[in-house]
C-alpha cells in the first residue's frame, strides 16, 4: 500500500516558496514534488481556495505564497488536502457479529481516536514559519546560501 506523502510534499513546495521570492509556475513546483504539474494545479487550487496561496497568469506569472505563515499551522495545510487518512491501519470487519472482533474493534477504534486526536493537536502546534526558521537553521548549519542546493 502506498502511503500518502501529499502533506509532506506539499509542506515542502511551500517552504521553498516562502525561500524564494517570486512566483513559481507548476511545473517547477512539480519538479520539486516528482509529480506531474496537474497534480500541482489540483493542490495548488485548493491551497489558493483557502487564501494560503495565489495565482498569476501569464508570463512571468506562477503561484505566489498569500499568507502569514505564523498563522498557518500544518493541520491547517493538513485540512486544506481534505483530511487524508492518518493511520494506515483499521478493523477487521468480516465477521460484525462475533463478540471477540467487535470486542477488539471498539479498543482499537478508541486508540485509532485517540491517536489522531494526538497527532492533529500536534500538526496544529506548528507553524510554516517555525518550518522556514528550521529550515534556516539547518542551511546556516551547512553554510548554503541557495535553496536550490538544499538537497545536497
């Protein structure tokens, strides 16, 4: 099963935006994803939706950083990708009337609740802004002046 990654792809284009003035088309933006630049629209058009990001057209145009990024947590980018599922595991349901699976089921529809409710008071505890001041901190650490050369 393949995991999806959307939320750190995501978070990763918009802290190479908030590095970077300037708009960045889709293509570019999907160069940094390893997706196809639909994909970047498809995403992209949700972020801008919720006032997180804008779009100009033309040459010269691309998508733009439309926020304060002290403001927007990672559950907020989280919500804006539609809720993706946070756990890749869930119940067995072959069998509802048997007493030991519903047993089983209900322990671990109360940890799975429990679990995510941690996990999303945690992605609301951070901002963009303390990502970009990590990231920062971590280029200082490497001496790199360009984003570009991050990937190193």
């Amino acid at each position: 099963m393949k995991r999806d990654s959307r939320l750190s792809g995501v978070l990763h284009v918009l802290l190479h935006m908030a590095q970077q003035p300037g708009p960045f088309t889709s293509e570019t933006l999907a160069k940094a994803m390893d997706t196809n630049p639909v994909v970047i629209r498809r995403i992209m058009a949700g972020l801008r939706d919720l006032g997180y990001v804008r779009s100009e057209k033309g040459h010269g145009g691309g998508w733009t950083l439309a926020c304060d990024l002290s403001k927007v947590t990672l559950r907020d980018v989280y919500t804006a990708l539609g809720n993706p599922p946070l756990l890749a595991m869930g119940n067995r349901t072959e069998a509802p009337g048997c007493l030991v699976e519903q047993a089983v089921n209900a322990a671990l529809d109360r940890t799975f609740q429990d679990a995510e409710a941690l996990l999303l008071s945690r992605l609301g505890a951070v901002t963009l802004a303390m990502l970009g001041d990590d990231l920062r901190k971590r280029l200082g650490a490497r001496k790199v002046r360009d984003i570009s050369a991050h990937h190193a």
